[in-house]
C-alpha cells in the first residue's frame, strides 16, 4: 500500500525537525517536506501535493488558516489537519470553515498524530479530546434561529457587521476571524454598500438598531 505523503508547517524549525523525526520513523507515511509559513506551504503544496497537511495556525506573514482555505481552495483532495496550540473555540471553528479536515493540539502524541493523518487521508473529521463538545456547542450556535436582521448580508458579513458593531476595528476583526486586513476592508465596503451607509458609524448605527453588537461585550 502507498505510503501517506505528508507536508510539515510550523515556524518553529524545532517542532518540524520533531515531526519529521517521527514521520520518518513511523509506518505508513512519507514525509516530504516542511514550510515555515502559510505561503511556503501554499507553494510547496502545488510542487510536491501531498496527501496531508500538518498545519499550524499562528505563524508569521500568511497564517494556517488562510493557508488552509487556500490549499484546500486549490487541491480538494489535500486533507490539512491543524496541529496548534491553540485549543479556543474561535481557532477551532475558523480551521474547520477553512476546510480543515482535522484539529489536534501540539499536546498529541505521536500515535495519535499518526492515527489522525490516516483518518484525515481516509477523509474522516479528526477533532482531538476535549473538543468535541464544544465544537458541537459551536454549530448548534451557528443554526439559524430566525430571520437575519440583514438578509441581503452573507453569514460572513453579518459577523463582521457585529463585530464592527461591538466596537472591533478592522485589525482586531482581522485577528479574531483568521482573515487578511485586505480580506475584511473589502467585507467592510460591501458591507456599507448593501447596508446604504455612508461610513462606519451608520453601519453601527443600523446594526445596533437591530440588535448586533450592543449586548455582545466582544
């Protein structure tokens, strides 16, 4: 049987030698090659395209989550499974809406990283102990349980709307949705446009009209 081919991002050079050391040692999977960031490893998926994405989060310049969306955006059949961390609620759901198929902490062993990337290549949802609850906790708040206030605003939108209506500026929305600053000053206009305001102010206005931000302390 063909052996799991398996890509390595992290920025700290010190845990890629450790996952490279216990991917060559184990059965079942190749390792070939690492990247130290979100746009190396969006590169060295479309040379060497492997079976499974060993994807950290937070790294410098392009992000795991951007990456992920992007990876998964342009090879389908690339499972990136993110090992991070970060075990907050926020990290976790941005991954997954990213297109992660899996999400350990760095905490894993190495039976269970292993055991992951073979779920994750056998296209299976890896979510590591201690997450699963909360991220079933997650969708369930993630239902619609009425009307949108805005229905002309994507679900994108709309949460960047209440974040904006929280009081967020466009870095911190940036930071808490795992999006560029790019990605969310075009989300901003689109949002001002649909909405008919002309600033930032009238959208806050017009969302806590309706409920958005006000009450959400974020």
């Amino acid at each position: 049987m063909d052996r799991i081919r398996v890509l390595v991002v992290d920025d700290q050079a010190i845990y890629r030698v450790g996952l490279k050391t216990m991917l060559e040692e184990a059965d079942g999977v190749e390792f070939v090659g690492e990247a130290a960031d979100g746009t190396a490893a969006i590169d060295a998926c479309a040379t060497s395209v492997p079976d499974v994405v060993l994807m950290d989060i937070r790294m410098p310049g392009v992000g795991g989550v951007e990456a992920t969306r992007a990876i998964v955006g342009a090879h389908p059949g690339i499972a990136v499974l993110m090992l991070t961390m970060l075990e907050d609620d926020t990290s976790l759901f941005a991954a997954l809406r990213a297109g992660a198929r899996g999400y350990l902490l760095k905490g894993a062993g190495p039976t269970q990283i292993i055991r992951a990337i073979q779920a994750a290549h056998d296209g299976d949802a890896v979510i590591g102990s201690g997450a699963s609850d909360r991220l079933a906790a997650l969708f369930h708040a993630e239902q619609p349980g009425g009307p949108s206030p805005f229905p002309s605003l994507t679900r994108r939108e709309l949460e960047i709307l209440e974040l904006i209506a929280s009081g967020a500026n466009n870095g911190l929305i940036a930071s808490r949705l795992y999006l560029s600053d790019k990605t969310i000053r075009n989300n901003v206009t689109a949002i001002l446009a649909k909405l008919g305001a002309s600033d930032r102010a009238a959208a806050i206005v017009a969302a806590r009209e309706r409920g958005l931000g006000a009450a959400s302390g974020r």
